[in-house]
C-alpha cells in the first residue's frame, strides 16, 4: 500500500509550526547526527540522560528515541524510566535495537525494554529485528547477518509477536503495523557506509511520529527521508568525492526536503 | 560600548604565539566540534574527566570550559575539582548552562556549581540565563524559551547577582560585566539549526579569554566570531545545500578568520 | 626498508573482500570519526563498552582498538576484559596512548595495561611514546611535548623495551617491530589541526592489520593511508576553504584510496 499525499504534506507543514522536542536516550558514537538530523528535519533534540532528570524531561517532550548503540545498565535504567513517562504522556517511543543478537546482554536487555515500557516503534535491520523476536539468527557487530525470512514477512510477524509498528531497514525498507505495509524501494549502497544511517532514521521517524495524526505515517515519512535523501547525495557526487562529502550532502538533502521532493522521489509499493 | 581594535589584533596575534590548552568537561553531543572549534581558533583542546585527573590537568591548562549539555554525578564531582584548580590557577573558568530551566536537576547542580567554584564567564541563551538567577521562565529542552526581560537588561542584573561576565547568545549578542555592555549584531537563523554552536561559542570565548589581556575583551571575541563566522557561512551557501554545508563552511570560516576579518564584519554596539 | 607493492595490494584487495569487524573501545570525542574513517577504509567499526558484553564482541573481531582518549575505571576494565580475549582469539590489539604523560592517573593505567594484556602495536606521538618507557618528558594535554631522542632512536628502543610493534605519528611517522623500520615522508601540518586524526589513524592500522598477513605491513598501510590523505586532502583545498573542508576531503581521500593510489604517493624510506 501507499500513504496519501494529504497525508506527507500535513506532516512537513506541521514540522514547520510545532517544532516537535524529540528526547533522545542514545550511544555515544553518533549521538551528534542524531541531533543534527533532528534538527533538519524540523525538531528540537534533547540529550538528557540523567535518571534524576528524565523524567522531568520527557514530560516535556513530544516524542522519545531509545537507542542501544553503546547501552550500559545506568543508560538502561534512564530508559526506563523515560519510557514510562512518555507512555504515561502518550508520546510516540521509537526503539532503536542496535546490535541486538550480537550479544547475550544486548539481546537479554532489548527483550526487558519490550516487556517493561511499551514501545510504539521499533527500528532495525533485519537480523536485529528477527533476534527480538527469538529466530535464530547471528547479528555481526552492528551489521545485518543473513537472515532466513523475506524482510516483509518477519517485518509482520514480528509487529504482531511485539505489538508494534515494525520499521527493518535494508535495500528495500518495510514499515508495518501488522496488517498495513509499505514497502520503499529508495536507497543507496553508500548509505551503508556511513555510520549513524540507521540511528539516524529513528530520529526521523520520531520527529515525523511527533506530528502525525497516526504514527505509522510517521515511521514511514521518516523512513523514506533517509532512503531518498541517500540516493539523492549519491546522485550529487562529484569524481573524487568520497563518503566525507556523501554525509554532507546527506544532510543537506534531508535539511531541504519537503512534501514536494519527498513525493517526487520516494517509491512505495 | 566597542573593544578596540588593539584588543582584537592582540588577541589574534597571541593567538598564533600561544595555542592556549583549554581544558574542557562537556557533553558527549558536541564534544568534539568543541574540540575541532578550539583548533580553528587556535588553541589545543583537551576533554579529560576521569576525577582522579582532572586536578592535574587542569592545572596545565590556560582555560576552562564546563558545559552541562549531559550533565551527571560523576561529571559534576570532576567539574567541581577541575574548577576549583582553574580557580586556584587564575585561570578563565566558561560555564556554558545547557539546558538549565528545563529541569530542576540541572537547575539545582547549576547553582551548587556557582555556590562552590568562582565562574569567569556564563554563556547560554536567555531562559538559561533568566533561571540562572531564579526568574519565571522555562527552557524547553534546549532551546531558549519566552523571557520577559530584554537581554540587555538580564545580562546586566545576571552580571551583578551572580558576580561575573554575562555572554547571551541570540538575534543580537549581549555582552557584560554589569557595567560594560556590548552588543553584537551579527549572525544567521542557521545557527539556530545545527546543534552545538552555543557550546562552541564557549570553547571560542574560552579560548579568546585565555590570552587576552582581560577576560571581557576574550569574551567579545569569542562570542562574536562565531555570529560572525555563521554570518559569513550562510552567505556562502550555493542552491540545494542545506544544513550539512552550512556546518562545513562555519568551520571554514572560523578557522580562516582574521583581526582584519572579524574587524570588517562585526557590528558592535 | 620499504613494504613491498605485492603487500600493499594483498591489504586493498582482502579489505574489499573481508570487511574485516574491529571492536573499539575509544573515547567520546572521536568515536564518529574512528567508526567512520574504519569504514572509510573497509572495515566494521562495533564501539560496544559495556563490560558484561565486551568479551563476547571481542571474539566476534578481527581487530581491537584501545583508546586512552577520555579513560576513567569502568572503561579500563573493559578493555583489559576485551584484550584478554582478543589475546586469546589471536587478533591485533592497537594500542593508542592518548595523553600519556599529561597526568599521573593516564600514565598508570597505560602501564597496567601494557603489563596486564598483550599489546600488538602502540600508535602514539613521540611524548606519549617516551612517557610509556618512562623517558623523562611531559606531554601537554593530548599534544606531542618536546622529546630529546630522534623519532627513530625512540621508536626502536620503545619496540625493544615494550615488546611489540611501534608507530609514531610526527613529521615523519616511523613504523618499526625493533628490527625492521620504515619511515613515512608525507602529511600535512592541517592534520595537527583538526581533532581526532591520531585517533582515527589507530583505527586505520587495527583494520589494515587486520587483513594482514603480517602486522607490520598493516601498520605501515594504516599508518601512510593517513599522512597521504592529509597531504593530498590539503592540496584540494580551494580559496577561502579551511579546516571543515579539510576534513570532508580528508574523509574523501580515505575513502577512495587504493594501492595504486598508495604505492604513487607514498614516501616509504
């Protein structure tokens, strides 16, 4: 299936009006892309992760990004707690499983988040998502192992197994809630040469999730952001321009994105 | 009021002669374009905040740089050492408010902080300020939220309460000690869009301060390259870059920046 | 001496081939450019700290980086955990001694864990090289100090003293197992300038070394693919560009680097 027009030029007007606060409770190592993005894409991000504090923090915030990229238990219990006050707040939780299946601890602690807090939206590639679920499976570091399923049906089985919508990453993108999918055929090979890509569309999807009047146009507005934006910068490079200027003309990409060019340019299916 | 254009020349110069190392405890979002910014100007930046080094450290460098963006225990305690050994050492102490308001966690370690070391120099944005000194407002998140006070006049009263230089970051810059005050009319909307450039706006007035001959003069300096630098960037900016290039040719522009340069395009008053 | 071309072109052809997964354990400052620039080169950076998670990444590595960068307790016990299991799978473990010599806590803990695990190659500047075999000199912050000895001298005793291969960065880098000894004509003083390039030069090596069939020629390739990106990075510059586009076309360099560029432009002697 597809999502209306209607609905990808509400989204980018209201980021223009509201300014969504997107907290963000995410790894060290690209933590600075994230709130750049963020702000790109018309929120405002907040880092705090304090545990005296998060509380007081989400509460304020219209959308909240979990990210396990360089998890430890004092970021876990911040989690946590942040978790249960956007729940309370009824704010969107996008879940960023980063390297689960990789190790016991991050597999065991992803699986506590999941039956602790309820989590809206979970973002991964293909191989984090099917170790959530429990498929055997083999995550290498924070790349994507090979994997059995086609990404749409562990993406299905996996939205009803955790009761949320399911954004995988991967060359072609599948966002479902279980019973709607979308499927993005955007992209490019470079984007999996940079880090953060994928932290960074949690933060996407967050920030659209922030003003949608449903969540799974959000996740998949700001999925096909990222997906389009890389194929676009790709496009852009010159002869002798490497990934330094790849990511930067990413983000300007996704900076100057709107409801025009991401309709233009983003293929649904 | 205006610096002379001595007190820029000389700074700049010394800047060349010296490299002051400016010992920075701040947040993992921006740390390293504090880092990167504190080369441009011309200094050596150096992040080191385990408690048992701090005092060590410290003690060699020219200038400090605290900064509450992810404020925690444990950061606190080397904040408080490190300050106090600066303080002992004479050297600039810049403390950069992050978020202050928006919790009563940072809210309160803010003032512990101001109770037990003597701060230099704050910089923040007006509702950082304005709770500072225990005014009505509320930040939202990080970003600066609705004051009543013109800044001139907040900068002013923060000046005399707290006791030091004032350094808010907005449409015009306001710059104090209570009884001199400049104000800074450059800048661009732009900087408003990239994370981080009022943490690098500190690393600057940290790194101006530690050679100049008085700390209000460094603080002028610090604070105006960066309006001026954004300035300069944004007009710089061809069709279809976007927020990526504008951070690029921010970093261009301060490290190529001049006595002669920042003399020509800031418009003090 | 030189490495020969046969094993430069080995190094570029297996990193096309492998992918090879180097586990860092780094500081917060530079760890978006050493996950970057480990890709840039061919690898997979995973940046996993957590202690009850370390050794189970480890051993799914083919290389590990240790970075002293921003070191306290919790990161020092994951590392000793993670090298003893890279020890025991057999990898190379770089060592990067940032700051040693700077403060009495940094310098401690260096020698613990050179004494505790096995240490494969030790990238550093000359202060930091001198500090570790405890030569008399002071290293001021995260910049090379003045050190008596040549380069050369220093390397090769510190290779004798600490047992394993030595790379220090400089003027002119040397590379050197004791025995064997390469030095490296090229650079730039912009690398000086812009946060992270020693860093991200360990990450370099880990990855290189990683495909290697012996360390040494790793170290040497990582070693030079770093002062060759700088020396041509800078001669791309155009007018009025500076240290932010020094870095995206650094990262460019890096990126589309390959033996034949490596043999044509590095200065082995």
């Amino acid at each position: 299936m597809t999502i209306s027009s209607e609905a990808v030029e509400r989204v980018f007007q209201q980021l223009k009006e509201q300014t969504p606060l997107i907290h963000h409770l995410t790894n060290t190592v690209t933590i600075n892309d994230c709130a750049n993005v963020t702000l790109a894409m018309g929120g405002s991000p907040v880092m705090a992760t304090q545990l005296l504090e998060v509380e007081e923090m989400a509460m304020m915030a219209e959308g909240l990004v979990i990210n396990f990229g360089t998890i430890n238990d004092a970021m876990f219990a911040a989690m946590i707690k942040a978790g249960q006050t956007a729940n309370q707040k009824g704010i969107p939780v996008v879940f960023d499983p980063v390297g689960v299946g990789a190790t016991t601890y991050r597999t065991n602690k992803a699986k506590e988040l999941i039956r602790t807090i309820k989590v809206s939206i979970i973002r991964g590639n293909a191989s984090e998502i099917s170790a959530l679920i429990g498929k055997n499976t083999k995550t290498r570091g924070v790349d994507a192992g090979a994997i059995e399923m086609a990404p749409e049906v562990l993406a299905q089985e996996a939205a009803e197994v955790l009761n949320c919508l399911i954004v995988i990453s991967g060359k072609e993108d599948v966002i479902t809630d279980g019973r709607q999918l979308v499927v993005i055929d955007n992209g490019d090979y470079l984007l999996t040469k940079v880090t953060g890509t994928g932290c960074m569309t949690a933060s996407l999807v967050a920030t659209a999730a922030a003003v949608s009047e449903n969540w799974f146009d959000g996740a998949v507005i700001g999925m096909a952001t990222m997906s389009l934006a890389g194929e676009i910068a790709a496009k852009r490079l010159h002869a002798g321009e490497g990934l330094g200027s790849f990511r930067v003309k990413l983000m300007d990409t996704i900076s100057t994105m709107n409801a025009a060019t991401w309709l233009d340019g983003v293929r649904q299916k």
